[in-house]
C-alpha cells in the first residue's frame, strides 16, 4: 500500500515543518531522499543551499539525509541514480520551478523509483513546485502566458496553488486561471505557506500552521489544521 504523501505550500526542511517530516518518515527506514530538481536552473550554488538545508534538516530528524541531485534527463534516466531512491522512508521534491521539475522528470527513471519506492511503502513529499509537479496539470506562476506542462500524475484530480495566501495578494485572478481550465472531478486547492495537504490511509488531512483552500467556481471554503477534506482519491 503507498505510504502517506503530502503537498506542502512552503517550509521544506525549515524548523517549521520538522514535526511533519517527523510525522511522514516515522515508522520507516531512517533514510531521507532529498530531490532539489526543481533549483538545478539556477545553479550549482542554490543546489548547494538546498543540499545544506536538507542536511540539517535530517540532523534535527536523527535519520540520514541522501541529496539525490537530478539537473537533466540524462541523469534522470541514469539507473545509478535512480537506485539511490531505493530504501527510502520519506522522498521529497523541493521547491523552485515547477515545470523544469515535471519535464526533467516525467518518464525517468527516477520518476519510476519514485513512484514504485512511495507504492511499496515510503512518505512522498512535493513542496510548492514539488507539490504542483506531483499533479497532472503544471503552470508556469512566475510565467503566466506559458502553457501548462504534464506532470508526474501521482494525484491526477487534483491542481495544487503553493503559497496560496501569499500568491492570492500578488495575484488575484490565480484561483480564477485554475477553474476556468479544470476539468470536471478534478478539485482545485489552494495550500497556504507552512500547511500541508496530507493524504494517509485513504483520506486527506490538514498539517502545519495555516489553512487548505478548495475553491469552486462560486466560492471557496478554508480547513484549518486537523480538518478532514473530501477529495478524490488517490489512484
């Protein structure tokens, strides 16, 4: 049976977020996979940043951090990297954009152990671009007009705003964007900064500090943490 997964709207490896860390890889394999995929445009420094701060965060956890560094889909499809995947208790896809991290890794083989490591029992973890690469359906924020890209379909119903109470300030008409382009039985929710979206055992939980928006055409309701949504399934 898959193990938890959880879309996080910010705060990936943060003191923050260290009790739902906790909380995903408790139980499992003390072996923290840290992807920062989504950073790798931006250079060899913010990887870097990212490799630190996964370190630590797996220093305050007690269980082993294991940076598994993907910048192209040569290395993607590489099996000795994909193979470092393998054993993990919890998996996580860092934040930075969104549609690189969809289109370095669907149809990897890193994609493949990914998924096949979260169905054979470990926590799977996306925050912000990490989250929305988790879904089918993947837009550009920071580039609007740019078409949308295919993700890596793990929660294939659902379309994920990150930072959603800071994004609705800077952008207004987001929410509006979404549910003009989502088909019917897809949900849309919109997850604020240190908030997760949790699903475990078959349902979806809210974690952290904020709230979880799901938004309708003719309106939007919020759940505080501890808050039990009704969306679809995880497939």
């Amino acid at each position: 049976m898959p193990g938890p997964l959880a879309l996080v709207g910010s705060g990936e490896y943060l003191p923050v977020m260290a009790e739902l860390e906790r909380s995903l890889i408790s139980g499992r394999p003390p072996r923290y996979v840290q992807i920062p995929t989504a950073a790798a445009h931006e250079g060899a420094a913010s990887l870097d940043r990212w490799i630190e701060l996964g370190r630590l965060q797996a220093e305050r956890l007690g269980v082993e951090a294991v940076p598994v560094v993907v910048r192209d889909r040569a290395e993607a499809d590489d099996p000795e990297v994909a193979s470092q995947i393998l054993g993990a208790g919890l998996i996580y896809l860092s934040g930075g954009s969104p549609t690189l991290l969809a289109e370095k890794l669907r149809g990897t083989a890193v994609a493949a152990a990914i998924e096949a490591t979260w169905r054979g029992g470990a926590a799977l973890a996306g925050c912000s671009a990490g989250a929305m690469a988790l879904t089918s359906w993947v837009p550009s924020l920071r580039k609007p007009g740019h078409e949308p890209v295919h993700g890596l379909g793990l929660v294939p119903h659902l379309r994920v705003i990150p930072h959603f109470d800071r994004f609705e300030r800077w952008m207004p008409d987001l929410a509006g964007r979404y549910l003009a382009r989502a088909p019917e039985g897809t949900a849309v929710v919109g997850i604020d900064e240190d908030t997760a979206l949790v699903w475990d055992q078959g349902r979806w939980t809210v974690r952290g500090l904020r709230e979880v928006w799901l938004l309708r055409t003719d309106g939007r309701t919020a759940y505080g943490v501890g808050a039990v949504l009704e969306l679809p399934p995880v497939p």
